[in-house]
C-alpha cells in the first residue's frame, strides 16, 4: 500500500525477476528465508546447534526465533526503563517522552476509538502486539539481522493469537451463544441462514488471515525490492547501473521505516477493530 | 502490487529449504511461548506502571488547571474587591481633606475677625484711656493753677503796700511758675 506509489521500482523489479528466474535468484529467497545459521558481519555463520525434537516438532532456534528473542528483550528492556522512569517522578525524561507518545497513540487512537469503554482490557495485548511487531519491523531493518515479521510462519502465529482475541472477547462480553448469535446480522430471513452462516464464518477466517499475509508480504516485498536492485548491478554486469540502484534502494529502505511503523500499527489497529467488532456486535 | 513481487519471489524459489510460504511449526509454537512471554512479563513491568501513571498525571493535570482556574476567579475578585476598597477609601480621604480644609478656613476667618475685633477694642480701650488721663490731668492742672492763682493773691495782697515790691513778687512768682 505504502509501496504503491513506485511503481516503476516495482515494474524494474518484477522484470529482473523475470529475466533472472530459477536458481539465479535463489540468493535473494535465502536472505529474506529462515535459515540455522546467524550471519556476523566480517566474522561469517554462527551454526545454531541442533535440538532434539519434542512431540515429533523441530523445536531447534532459527535464525527468526533468534531475533525474535532480541526483539522481545529489546522492547522488554526498553519498556522497563520507560516504566521506571515513571515511578521516579510522572514528568516523562528522554526515552519515556518518545515511548510515551507511541503508547498514547496506541492507547488513544487505536483502542479508545475503536473498543469503547472497554479498551482497558485490552490495552496490554495490543500494546504488546504493537511494540512486538514494531521492534521487529525496525529490527530487520539493521543490516545483517533478520526480519521475522516477514515470516508467515510468525504473521500466522500472531494472526491466530489476534483471532483468539477477538473471539474470547466476544464471547467474554456477549456471552458464547449471544456472540454465536450475533454474527449473523439481525433481520435476515430464514432462507438467507444455510448461506449466511458459512458466510459469517468464512469472515471470521479471513480476517486473521488478511492480517497474517498483509505484515507478511508488506515486510518481506521492501526487503525483496532493495536485493533485487542491488542484485541488477551484478545481472546487468556493469557498475554504471550502480548509482541507479543504490538510489533507488536507498529510496525503499527509507520507505521500509514507513512501512515498518504503517504495518506494526496497521495490524494493531484492524486487531483492535475486529475485537470492537466482536465486542460491540450491534454496530 | 506487493503480492506479484512476492509470489514472483515464490514461484522463482522452492529450492532445497523450501517455499516460502513453508510453515515452520517450530517457528510457531517459539513465537506463541515468546509473545505470550512477553505480554505476561509486560503486563506487570510496564503497562500497569505506565498506564497509571499516564493516568494519574492526565487527572493531575485536570485538577491542577481546574485549581488554576479557580485561583484566577478567587484572584479576580480579590481584585476587585481591593480595587473597590481603594475608591472608597479615596473618596472617604478627598472628604475628609474637604472637610478640613473647609473647617480650616472657617477657622482662620474667626479667628481673624475675633482678632481684629480684640484689635480694635485695644484701641478704643486705649485711647479712652488717654482721654481721661488728659481729663485728669488738666483738671489738677486747672486746680492747681486756681491754687496759685490764689497764693499768688495772697502774696500780692501782703505785700501790696509795695507796689513795687509786689511786682517783684509777681514777676518772680510768674517766674517761678514757668519754671516749674
């Protein structure tokens, strides 16, 4: 979305793409992919050991697992001393100030607008959600560190825990069978019900799943387009392409900041609207 | 837009490690155990801290400017009360320098008046006085001039044998008299 505004970057792309399908490209998958192995700048691969299964599931640490730990201790460190600051004195210092207004914005524009009154509930979770993503869009921005929120494995898990939400708080304000009840709208005739039900349903999935492909494919694609670009200066064999690239990749990295803080509240937001939705059935 | 590169990058891909759209269940079950994690851990280091404390500092700030607000309308009258007290007490000072000028003046023409008045008695006093000093005065002069008009007689008349002598005697009484 963020992104549509350069089409001729993206067109450029899709046509190296094209020209260099196959095992050419093969590179770019294995950057922007899972792997076992951490990359350090200048020092090479760290191996991360194998783990023995548990209940027939690879449990080993990727590469993702490991930044997302990162990005966990990063947003827990940074929210701690936030917090800290806060019961020294209520006058928000340094880092406190920009949190504060990231927090206030979660608290003030996504929740409140969205849930109502009975926002309070719900802050934690979508607090949580919003720096978890936030971290780890900023996160794979640094060179040599992975994104995880580009991978759907973790957008599905995040979209499965979101869907929990807003059926849980659902069914904790309306009850289970008046939340069952009220998805169907009312007034609907009686022969509409074998096809509206499946239709009701049917929405239900496809909200957490449009959730786990939009940060999925809108954190992988920025990073995709700026290895392609780099990529066009070996395809093409000539270093005069160069400054084109660097341009333009320079231009989507700056674009990826945006759509690393568009994305992390993009999901905050349709989750809390879904759980608003879901909560306050009669709108 | 972003799709048609990402499904172009998974139709190119699909090597050894798999698509990828490949779901690690691995993956999964660590992002669950770390965002459930983290939001647990959160909840009591940070949210309840922070969302309080925002709390807390949003209804000071409402209660400090509604005190504000309210000290701003205490002062107000205050100073218009003071303002009002000031315009009476300089009304009330105007009219008592009025009044005492006015009792001031009415003074200095009395006392004026009574002192001219004290004046001009003095005078009359005084020059009644004199009146009767000189009334006295000429009466014992015109007494005493009948007296010696007399002995001056009697003095002639003893020795008025001598014509001459008696003349001298008048010339040297005479004499005398003016002397005196």
């Amino acid at each position: 979305m963020a992104a549509s505004g350069n089409i001729d970057t993206l067109k450029a792309v899709s046509d190296t793409l094209k020209t260099s399908s196959g095992s050419d490209s093969d590179w770019i998958l294995h950057h922007v992919m899972d792997g076992k192995e951490i990359e350090l700048p200048f020092l090479g691969y760290i191996h991360i050991p194998q783990l023995p299964p548990v209940f027939g599931f690879d449990i080993t640490p990727t590469k993702h697992v490991i930044f997302m730990w990162l990005a966990a201790f990063l947003v827990l460190l940074t929210l701690y001393l936030v917090a800290r600051n806060y019961k020294t004195s209520l006058i928000p210092r340094r880092l406190a100030n920009f949190f504060e207004v990231l927090i206030i914005f979660v608290r003030d524009e996504i929740a409140e607008p969205t849930l109502g009154k009975a926002y309070k509930s719900f802050l934690p979770f979508l607090l949580t959600l919003f720096f978890f993503i936030l971290f780890g869009n900023f996160l794979g921005l640094i060179p040599f560190s992975a994104t995880f929120t580009s991978n759907i494995a973790v957008t599905a898990t995040l979209a499965i825990i979101a869907f929990l939400m807003i059926q849980l708080g659902g069914i904790r304000h309306n009850g289970f069978f008046g939340y069952f009840k009220g998805l169907v709208p009312h007034g609907i005739p009686m022969w509409l019900l074998p096809l509206m039900i499946p239709v009701e349903i049917l929405g239900l999935f496809t909200k957490p799943f449009a959730l786990a492909i939009r940060l999925f494919a809108n954190m992988i694609a920025g990073h995709t387009v700026i290895l392609a670009l780099i990529g066009l200066i070996f395809f093409m064999g000539t270093i005069f392409i160069a400054p084109v690239s660097v341009a333009f990749a320079v231009f989507i990295y700056l674009l990826e900041i945006l759509v690393a803080l568009i994305q992390a509240y993009i999901f905050t937001m349709l989750t809390s609207l879904f759980i608003g939705m879901a909560v306050h059935q009669e709108h | 837009m972003l799709t048609q590169i990402t499904l172009a990058v998974i139709a190119a891909g699909g090597g050894e490690n798999g698509g990828l759209l490949d779901v690690n269940p691995g993956l999964m079950i660590w992002t669950v155990i770390t965002f459930i994690i983290l939001l647990l851990i959160l909840k009591k280091v940070a949210w309840k801290p922070i969302l309080t404390a925002l709390d807390k500092r949003e209804s000071d700030i409402r209660e400090s400017l509604a005190q504000a607000e309210k000290a701003r309308d205490e002062a107000k009258k205050i100073l218009e009360e003071n303002q009002a007290n000031l315009a009476k007490a300089e009304e009330e000072s105007k009219k008592i320098i009025d009044q005492s000028r006015a009792y001031a003046e009415t003074l200095k023409e009395q006392l004026i008046k009574e002192s001219k008045e004290q004046a001009k008695k003095i005078v009359d006093d005084a020059s009644l006085e004199i009146q009767r000093k000189k009334d006295t005065a000429f009466e014992e002069l015109k007494g005493q001039i009948a007296e010696i008009a007399v002995s001056a007689a009697e003095k002639i008349i003893r020795e008025s044998l001598d014509a001459q002598k008696s003349k001298q005697v008048v010339d040297k009484y005479l004499n005398d008299v003016t002397k005196n």
